[in-house]
C-alpha cells in the first residue's frame, strides 16, 4: 500500500452511533453517565492505540423521537478525558451556530492547557430551531446563515488564541512586570454579525492553534487542519478526499463487527427494531474484522487518517481493539501515538507560529 | 480537647469549613519567588486541590473575568493574569480528586442560562455531587466587548438578570424526575416516559422553550454561592443562595455585623437564619512563633506590593495616574481628584477619597512611611496572620460566635502555598474539635452540611 500510516480516530459519544446503542451496552443506562464509564471508555480507546478521540455533542438531547438519551456537555467530558489520559488526543464537538466564540476560545484553550496539547476541536452546527433559545438568539435559519456563524466563529477564535504570543508571561522581578503587554493583542474582531474585542483571558494553547476538524462544506477549508470526508464507497470518498482542500483528511466510517455471540447482521437488525440507523452517506462496514482491516488498507493512500463509529462501544470496541487494530500496527498501515507528543505532532502538522510575532518579526526585518 | 470558649457560646459545636479559591488574577499571589509556579500548569491545579483534598477543604474555587484588566487604556501587566475556562478545568480535576467540591465563579450577565446550567449538570455528574457554582454579575460594562451582545445592564438590571437566570437553571435541573433513567435495557425508553419536563420559560430577560439534556446528580443540583457586597447582592444572597462568599472576614466585629444583617435578611425571606454558610475570602499566614509570623507577613507583603503595585493602588485612590513617582519617597502632595466612575478596571469605590487621603497623611507623617509602606499598612487589608495554635484559637472564637462558617483561603504562592495550612494549622482545628477529621459525606451540599437544595424543599424537609 501507499501513502503515509494512517491515524485513527474514535467517535465515543454516548453507547455508539446507533440511537439505541445504550440496549447493547454493558453497563446499566443509568451508568452511561458516570464518571467511571467516560474514564473506562477513554482508557479502552487509548489503550487500543487510537491518536484522536471525538465527542458529538449538541444543545438538545440526541436522537429523535421520545427516547430521550442523557449527554453531558463535549467540553467538560473531554477535560475530564484530558485528565484521565496521558497519549490519545481528544477533540470535542462544539457548534458555533449560536455560542459565544469568546467563550468557545477560552474552554477550548483550556482543554489543551490541561492535556498538555492533545486537544483538537470538531466544528459543528446546531441545525435543530429549538437550539436558538438556549442562548435566546433569533433562529440561525439555513446553511448559508450557519456557514457564515461557523466561518466568522472559527475566525475569531483562532485570533483569539494568538492574542497572547508564546511569551506573553516575562515574570520580570527587576521591572514588576509580570506580563509583556506588547505581547498581548487586541484582535479587534468585525465579523458579518458582531465583534469581539479581545484579547483572549487564557495564554496562548500548547499547540499555538488547537487542530480544528469539521466538514469543508460548512467551514472554509482554509480554517480546517483536517477535512472529515464522506461517501459511501472508495471513489465517493477519494472523490471528496482529493476535493478537499486541507492539509489532513479522515474518512468516515460506521462499523458494526461480528461478535462471538452475534453476527454484524444480527446486532444491527436487533436494534433497528427501536429506532434507524439513518444513511449519512458515510462508508458502512457490517461484517468481519477481518473486512474491516482490508478496507482500512484501502484507505490508505485515499486519506491521511479515518475515524470511527462504532454500532454499540462496548461491543465494537473490544473487536477493534484485539482483531482490527494490531495487525494495522504491526503491517505499519497505521500508528500509534506516543507518548509526550502533540496532537499536531501525531497528525505531522507543524506548530503555527503566531501572527502578531511573525508580524513584528517582519517590521524588524524592515528596519 | 482543649476547649477555648466556654460551652455557653452561641455555636458550641459550629465546624469551621475551608475552602481554596485559586485567584488566577490578583496581586496577592506572589509570583515573584522563585517557589512560585506556572499559573496556568495543570500540574500546579492538581497540586493545589490535591492538598486541600488532604486538609479535608470543602472545596476548591475558582474565579472568573472575562476581560482582562486595564488601567487608562492598557493592559494591567503587574499582576498574575491568564488563567483557564472555570469550568473545563474543574471538570479535569474532577478526574484525580475524590471529596473535594469544585466550585465555578461563572456569571449571569454573559453567559445564557441553558447553556450554563448545562455546562454545570455536566461537571456536577462527572463530580459525582461536588460541583458549586460561585453566581456573579459582572460589575462592568466593558467586558461586553469580548461578546455577541455588547456591554450591557445597570447594577440593578444585572441582578435581575441574575435572578431569573437562577430561575431557569433550576428549572432545568429540577426538569429530570429523581431515578428517571431505566436500570436496565429493557426498559421501554433510556429516560421513563414522562420523566423529563420539557422547560418553558418566558420572561423580560429569558425566553426558553426546551428539552433538558441531562438528569439530576448525586446532590440534587450544584452547590449556589454567590459574590456580592452590596444590598442587592445580599437580598440575592438571601433569597438564592447556600453560601455566600464575602470579604468581610478579618476583623471579628465586621464579620459578626455582616453575618447578623445576612440572618436578618434570611429571616425576612422565610429561610431559617443557619440556611446560608458564610465563607469570607481570606489570606493566611503562619510562622512558628508570633515573631516569625510578623516577619513572613512584612515579607509577603513586600513581593505583593511592589513599587508599581504601591503606585497603582495609591493612584486608584488618588485618580490620579502615579505611573513614574518615587514609591519609596513621600505621599504625592495633590489633593485626591474625585472622579466619575469609567466603568474600567480603574474604577473606584471609595466614597470620600479626601478623607481617607487625609488619614493616609495623619499617619505616614507620624510613623515616617513611604508611599509604599503607607499602602502596604492602610491600603487593603487582609488575611490573618499568626501561629497555627492562636490562629485556631481565633478561628475557633470566630466560627462559635457565629461571624462566620469558615474562610475561603487564597494561597499567596501557587502550588505549595496550602501546605503550612494543611500540615499545622487542620490539625491545630481539630484539637480544638472545630475542624472535621474525615469526610463524612461524598458531595459538597454534604461537606457544607446544608438542607436539601431550596426548590426541593417542599419534597423533602
Ligand atoms: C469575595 C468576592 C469575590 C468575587 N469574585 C468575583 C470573580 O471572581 N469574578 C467576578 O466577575 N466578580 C467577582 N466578584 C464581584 C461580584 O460578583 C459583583 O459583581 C460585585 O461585587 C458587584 O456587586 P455588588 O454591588 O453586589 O457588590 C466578587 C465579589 C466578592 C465580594
């Protein structure tokens, strides 16, 4: 095979991707919500030699319909993750259709300070109109209107994380000065919709920039370090892959994998009887280990990584972990992260330099 | 047991509660010293709660600001500054500790009150019960720039805001019915049917119409604090809240005289006058003997209040911009200016900046102070100082006489400033048998020995 070793990343939201995954999972429901589970399924992942954990997350309850399924918020689970962990990076969803991006900067900031720059961010949407009165703003109406509150968003708070340069703290005792404030910069945001003044109240991240992923038809790909692409075979997906326009693109893939007590087939038509697992038009294997490791290796060379989503986790995990992952590893098809490096690292996207410090370093050069 | 008050005081068996509150943006956290560390380390965070969680502490606070400081249209670089998202970091060290609360200074004026209260379910389950939530308002108009909104609201408009924010949040947590989610997967859905109240609000300041995310934690809902001084803020304190962080806490006459207006006002709103624990913010300071107390005291203030710092403070109260002046020299010879208030961090609240400069001048020129001495004796005062052992002699009076519940301590080095506090001066407390030797509970509403929170009190107590 060609290309570059594919990363891997995990979708863990909730039991899996299947509305009624929690009726497989091996716990009880009322444990999804535990501290112990989020830890368990954490470790699990990164113990499998995942490089990127996402978590979906949403102002309303997920799925449809009336079976209502608990689901803390992306950012505090993965700061807790953070904690937990020590290799695995972890990227929370978190929509900008409504949010402030002032504050969507400071958590997210937050995040890689406390995982010591593993942190990515999946930029998404809030598409549901009830959505709009949790922050009590007018109806954010159509794609184009969320397009133009993700791109003015994504905008402002990459600004804002560089309004603080890398040495913005001097802890000067001769002068008293614990900060330098030519370090520190108004970013004097005007976007279509409103302005932010800055700067930001927590130090510049880790990694300069936390990795922002989302899908290039919602967000300028210029904005994206990595484009999640869809399709649901190898020519849709290389289709979109080469279409892309970002430095790193995964695949999506839904997966539901043969179980010692039940078949691919079975587990998914058992739960179908509570709900759909609707067509997103992603790659979907149902079926052996040993089916989803060949189409793995077909990816690669397609896309810089894949990530993802298991039916039911505690189910699909443990398969993945034993039967599809280490052979990957072992052919080189794909690596492990390492420990005490970056997420940017992991993903061979270079630490950004800081606009204001490059800036001045330009007006020196001038001089 | 030595007993230092006869058993006839007012509160024999009062327990004295201490939490941390980790500044983040201050100038009384030392950073000069070469033990002081990164402020922003998550290391140093879980250094900090990790020793409180072995002083048995309640709880562990963070604070908030959402703009950072200014004076005269300049980033205020004195002061340690840049700090994490409340929230998300206590949500981290929800991770490695096991007792402590975690408490968020988190306020209503630009956050939203699903999207908050959401924020806080979230740290209070993965906690297991230990999240608090520190209510504030935002006494300026200048953060609003940092957000979609502008700035916005008068004092008393925020506290109305303030107020109805609290409102929906409790509706939002009191949405899910207690053990609503299925214990098996057979259930006919993952929360029973008509378990979850879909929460309808509307009002002046909040129009919501939803479908909650989440179900109820081990102690109902987070702990409400609150931080305010003036009349307002108390009457909000009274009507909302369990704890109220004050800055009354170093003189035992202010602390009484506040705690007995905040009982009178519980009383007025029907709440029982033990329903509200007071937690003044406090700095302590130990030495072996009194002497060297003193001489770590004079210490810490020096690192603190630096020539600049002194300048800064002076001109606060002068408005006057001192930038420039000799701090080592004599008082400047202006007479104070009395300004309006800007509404920047510059802002005053001294009410006759003419009297109290002319104090300021009575006393410098008896005792020969410089500039700087003269702020570090009569500028903002704080803390308590002493041996461990008349520290809880003191501490014991302070708490059985009913002026205060404990003291939320501000450690004026990062991470190892709690370290004197856990090592001598808890086990000094629990001498006296003011001072828990063990957690007896695993959430903060326990920890605080509080009733049941006050939307569930019909239900239960
Ligand atoms: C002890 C104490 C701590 C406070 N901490 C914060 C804080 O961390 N962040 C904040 O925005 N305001 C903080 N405040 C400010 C109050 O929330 C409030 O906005 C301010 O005191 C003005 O309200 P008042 O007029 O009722 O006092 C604090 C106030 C007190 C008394």
């Amino acid at each position: 095979m060609s290309g570059p070793a594919l990363r891997l990343a995990l979708e863990i939201d909730g039991d899996g991707a299947h509305p009624a995954a929690w009726r497989r999972a091996a716990h009880s429901p009322d444990q999804l919500l535990s501290p112990r589970r989020v830890a368990r399924v954490a470790a699990a992942a990164e113990n499998a030699g995942f490089t990127l954990l996402t978590l979906d997350d949403g102002a309303l309850p997920p799925g449809t319909g009336p079976d209502v399924v608990g689901r803390i918020g992306a950012v505090e689970r993965a700061a807790f993750i953070a904690a937990s962990t020590s290799v695995v990076g972890i990227a929370p969803v978190v929509p900008l259709t409504y949010a402030e991006p002032f504050h969507v900067s400071s958590q997210l900031a937050s995040l890689d300070h406390i995982s010591i720059g593993r942190a990515g961010w999946v930029v998404s949407e809030e598409a549901r109109p009830e959505a709009a009165s949790v922050w009590g703003r007018p109806l954010v109406d159509g794609t184009v209107a969320r397009a133009r509150e993700s791109r003015d968003g994504v905008e402002v708070v990459r600004e804002l994380w560089d309004s603080w340069e890398d040495d913005a703290v001097i802890r000067s005792v001769a002068t008293s000065r614990y900060l330098d404030r030519d370090r520190l910069h108004y970013v004097d945001f005007t976007g279509d919709t409103y302005t932010v003044k800055g700067p930001a109240i927590v130090p510049r991240p880790p990694q300069g920039q936390l990795v922002v992923l989302g899908s290039p038809e919602r967000v300028p790909a210029d904005q994206l370090d990595v484009a999640f692409v869809e399709g649901r075979d190898l020519t849709a997906v290389t289709a979109s892959a080469s279409a892309a326009g970002t430095p790193r693109t995964f695949a999506e893939v839904e997966v539901a994998l043969d179980t010692a007590h039940a078949t691919a087939e079975e587990r998914v038509e058992d739960l179908e009887r509570h709900g759909s697992w609707s067509d997103r038009g992603r790659l979907r294997h149902i079926g052996s280990a040993a089916g989803l490791a060949v189409l793995l290796r077909e990816l690669r060379g397609v896309v810089d990584g894949v990530r993802l989503h298991p039916l039911v986790l505690d189910e699909d995990l443990p398969e993945v972990s034993r039967l599809v992952l280490p052979h990957l590893f072992e052919r080189r098809d794909a690596v492990r992260p390492l420990a005490g490096a970056s997420l940017r690292t992991h993903l061979g996207l270079d630490r950004p330099a800081n606009r204001y410090a490059v800036a001045a370093a330009a007006q020196e050069d001038v001089r | 047991m030595t007993r230092t008050d006869p058993l006839d005081v007012p509160r024999p068996d009062a327990q004295l509660h201490f939490g941390v509150f980790f500044q983040g943006v201050n100038h009384w956290t030392v950073w000069s010293d070469p033990a002081s560390g990164s402020q922003i380390d998550p290391a140093n965070f879980r250094r900090v709660a990790q020793t409180a969680e072995r002083g048995l502490f309640d709880a562990f606070f963070l604070g908030e600001g959402l703009r950072l400081r200014e004076v005269d249209g300049r980033i205020h670089d004195l002061d340690v500054a840049g700090r994490p998202d409340a929230i998300t970091q206590l949500a981290a060290l929800a991770a490695v500790t096991d007792r402590i609360g975690l408490v968020s200074t988190s306020n209503t004026t630009f956050n939203e009150a699903a999207d908050l209260a959401r924020r806080l379910s979230g740290l209070d389950l993965l906690s297991e019960g230990r999240a608090g939530w520190n209510v504030v308002t935002t006494d300026n108009a200048w953060t609003g720039a940092n957000f979609r909104r502008g700035g916005y609201l008068d004092h008393a408009d925020r506290y109305r805001r303030a107020e109805e924010f609290l409102t929906v949040a409790r509706a939002l947590w009191d949405s899910w019915a207690d053990k609503a989610v299925a214990g098996s997967a057979d259930a006919p859905a993952w929360a029973a049917p008509g378990a979850v109240r879909q929460v309808r609000h509307q009002g002046p300041q909040f129009d919501v119409d939803l479908a909650p995310t989440l179900p109820r934690s081990a102690q109902g809902h987070p702990v409400i604090f609150q931080a305010g001084d003036s009349g307002e803020g108390r009457d909000f304190a009274a009507r909302n809240a369990d704890v109220i962080f004050s800055a009354h806490g170093n003189d035992f006459d202010d602390a009484l005289a506040f705690a007995d207006d905040l009982r009178r006002r519980l009383r007025a709103v029907g709440r029982p006058d033990d329903d509200l624990r007071i937690l003044p913010g406090t700095e302590i300071i130990i030495g072996a003997t009194e002497e060297e107390a003193l001489e770590k005291k004079r210490w810490i203030r020096l690192q603190q209040v630096t020539p600049a710092t002194a300048l800064g403070i002076a001109g606060l109260l002068w408005g006057i911009d001192l930038f420039g002046r000799d701090a080592d020299g004599p008082l400047p010879k202006e007479d104070p200016v009395v300004a309006e208030n800007d509404g920047s961090f510059g802002a005053r609240r001294i009410a006759d900046p003419r009297q109290v400069v002319a104090e300021w001048r009575e006393k410098a020129d008896a005792n020969r102070w410089s500039l700087r001495e003269t702020v570090i004796a009569l500028g903002p005062q704080r803390g308590h100082v002493g041996t461990p052992e008349g520290l809880a002699d003191k501490f014991a009076h302070f708490v059985r006489h009913g002026a205060v519940d404990g003291f939320n301590v501000t450690p004026y080095l990062i991470p190892d400033g709690l370290d004197d506090i856990v090592d001598h001066l808890v086990p000094a407390l629990q001498e006296r048998g003011v001072y828990r030797t063990d957690y007896t509970g695993t959430t903060l509403r326990e920890h605080l020995n509080l009733r049941a929170p006050l939307t569930h009190r019909t239900a239960t107590a």
